[in-house]
C-alpha cells in the first residue's frame, strides 16, 4: 500500500469513527472524498487542517498512516522520531561539531 492510500485510509476511518461529515473535515467535500480514496496527495497545509478539523495532532494522522502500511507499530515510529529529535538536538547545541 502507497502512503498516499494509506493515509486516505486513515483519514477516512478517524473521521467515520468520530462521525463527521467529509465536509467537517475540509473546505471541499470533493477534495476529502480524493484524499479519502488516495487519488490526491495533500499539501502540508491541508494535512494540518484536515488533523485540526478531526481534533489531532498532524503527526497523529501521519503515525497512524504509516503503521497501517505495517512496516512498523506507532509505538515503534515515535520512538524513532524521539530518539532522531534528541540527535537534532544535540548537534544545535552550543559546542557541537558540525
């Protein structure tokens, strides 16, 4: 499965889950109805407006898609992303080789 269609999926599935409308969640129902069947890929504007209109967090929309393309659990790809932010981290600090 693309992440295109994945994240489609998952879209899709919050927003039956919570019982919205395709309409609550973007401006064009048109538009959510692409991105839902994973003929449009958003921009990073519209995946933080379709997250806020669902009431999550961005990178709970991308998580959740990327574990249903089952390479990795959520918990797993957070981790991931905590431990790549603290190694960011450390190579701004003041001293750091660059």
């Amino acid at each position: 499965m693309e992440l295109r269609e994945s994240f489609g999926e998952t879209v899709r599935s919050i927003r039956r889950d919570k019982g919205l409308p395709q309409g609550a969640i973007g401006a064009n129902q048109g538009y959510v109805s692409e991105v839902e069947n994973g003929l449009k890929s958003p921009t990073l504007q519209k995946i933080a407006e379709i997250a806020s209109n669902l009431g999550l967090h961005p990178l709970t929309l991308l998580t959740v898609a990327f574990e249903k393309m089952g390479a990795e659990t959520a918990e797993e790809i957070l981790a991931d992303v905590a431990s790549e932010i603290e190694t960011l981290k450390r190579l701004r600090s003041p001293g750091a080789p660059k």
